[in-house]
C-alpha cells in the first residue's frame, strides 16, 4: 500500500525518529502505525543495545515531591551535553515522579513501573535510542511522611548534586536549609548511632595504630591511660566530622546542623552526585571516543 506522506509525518512527531526511518518502518508494517512504532521501538533497543558498553558518567540527579511521598533518583548520560537536553530532563523529573507516587526503593522495580501505558525500562531504552547516546538509571530512593515531619530537597549546578531529607518537628525552610547543608557537606550518617560497628572498629584499629607509632617515636612517651584518651578523641573527632547532626551548619559554622534545628529531627537523608563512584577505565576511552565520532 502507498505510505501517505501524513502518516510519516504523524509517526514522526509520535518517535521523534528520522523521517526515512518512519517510511521503512511503515512499509514493512503495511501502514498499521501502531506496528510501526513497535518496529521503530525494537530498533531502538537494538541501537541501545551497542552502546551498552559505553559509559554513562554524567546526567542528572533530581528529586520529587508528591503531597506526602517524595523521591531522589540519578540518571545517567554519556555526556553533559544529554544532560542539559530538555527532553532528558522531562524523562529523569518523569521517573522522580513515578517513584515517589509508587514508593519503590530499588531500580529493579522503578525499571518495571508503568507510565501511560509503557513500562520505565522500555521508555529509557527508547530514549536512549532517539537521543543517541546511552542512558541509564542508577539509583533511586522514595520516602514518605507523617504528621509533624515535612521533607526538604535541594539541587545544586543543574543537578550534578542532588539531596533529600524528611525532618520532624521543623518548619519547611529549615528543612531547605538542612537538604541545602547535605548537598554540600556530604554527611555520611546521620547520627553516630548509625555508623555500624565494623567501620567503628576498623577506624578504632587505625587511630591506636597510629597512635603507638608516634608514642614509640616520641622523646618522652605517654602512659597507656592518656594514649586511650587521644585515641578516642580523634575517634570523636573523625566520626563528627561524617555525622549530619555534628557538622558545622554550612549557613553558620559556629552551630551545629543539630544546634540549628534545635527540636527539629532528620529522620532520614539522602545525596547523589551524578557519576559518583564512577570509574572510566584508560582502556575504554579511545573506543569511547571512536564509537561518539562514528554514531
């Protein structure tokens, strides 16, 4: 059947794909659009599919917040470019959204949440190929509240750092304030309540060690009693320095973040800053650089 130059046009504007692409996938479809647009998916995938080793370290971190459920998720892009693309934008606010509707806490399970009628991971896949680069979702975490507890959330640079927390007994500004503090500061628990018992005693381990090595090499050295006391100074020390509640609050260094809520209480926190923990391998990045030059 002839392809009409309408029905291109309309599966177009419906994938974004290119113009020749759309009139393939309508011919081998006998003009059905539906079909069509299933055609142009799998190829989608099957382009997201040869990128899969390409290494996704930029993108975007970015939080929803949704009546009494909120949610942090970072999703990945080759490049910064991608990352300030309009439509990548609306795909990661768009997943921020479905998590903290749904309340999901792993990316197994975001990648199967439906939106208008498509599961996340086929939605990705077939931005990654519209777009042309390889797209991902890293990491998300949802969070819900009660009465008397309200959330903050804070984006920093466009979204390279993202953070979100839910404080009880607080006003919604401090809450800012203290989502604010996180993306800058970098607190790794939230109290030194958190901070499990194999990190105390490996951080204990160092500090005696270090600890018995100066003592050795000092002209006059300290009995064991006062050698305990430096040991679990520089313990105190080391872990206030990790803990949210102990940090120096970033608007006034001379209070603590827990001085600064004053009744207030975090409850829970999170931070992601985008590419995080990833490591481009020297090895890759002439194949990189090669496979960007030749898409």
């Amino acid at each position: 059947m002839a392809i009409s130059a309408k029905l291109v046009k309309e599966l177009r504007e419906k994938t974004g794909a290119g113009m020749m692409d759309c009139k393939k996938a309508l011919d081998a479809t006998n003009g059905d659009l539906e079909a069509a647009f299933d055609w142009l998916r799998e190829k989608g995938i099957a382009k997201a599919a040869k990128k899969a080793d390409r290494i996704a370290a930029e993108g975007l971190a970015a939080f929803a917040i949704e009546g009494d459920k909120a949610a942090l998720v970072e999703v990945n892009s080759e490049t910064d470019f991608v990352a300030k693309n309009e439509e990548f934008k609306e795909l990661v606010n768009m997943i921020a959204k479905a998590v903290a509707e749904a309340q999901v806490n792993t990316v197994e399970e975001t990648l199967k949440l439906v939106v208008d009628g498509q599961n996340l991971d086929t939605i990705i896949k077939e931005k990654t190929g519209k777009i042309g680069e390889k797209l991902s979702l890293r990491r998300v975490v949802a969070m819900s509240k009660s009465e008397g507890e309200t959330f903050g959330a804070y984006s920093h640079m466009g979204g390279t750092v993202a953070a979100l927390v839910k404080v009880a007994n607080t006003d919604d500004e401090k809450a800012r304030d203290v989502a604010m503090h996180v993306a800058a500061s970098a607190p790794q628990y939230i109290s030194e309540d958190e901070i499990p018992e194999d990190v105390r005693e490996r951080e204990l381990t160092v500090l005696k060690t270090q600890a018995l090595e100066e003592n050795a090499k000092a002209a006059k050295p300290k009995p064991e009693n006062i050698l305990h006391k430096i040991v679990e100074g520089r313990l105190k020390k080391n872990f206030k320095e990790v803990c949210l509640n102990d940090q120096a609050f970033i608007k006034n260094p001379d209070q603590t973040v827990a001085q600064y809520l004053g009744n207030g209480k975090v409850e829970m926190m999170a931070r992601f800053k985008v590419g995080e923990g990833i490591e481009k391998k020297e090895e890759n990045f002439a194949a990189e650089v090669a496979a960007q030059m030749n898409a």
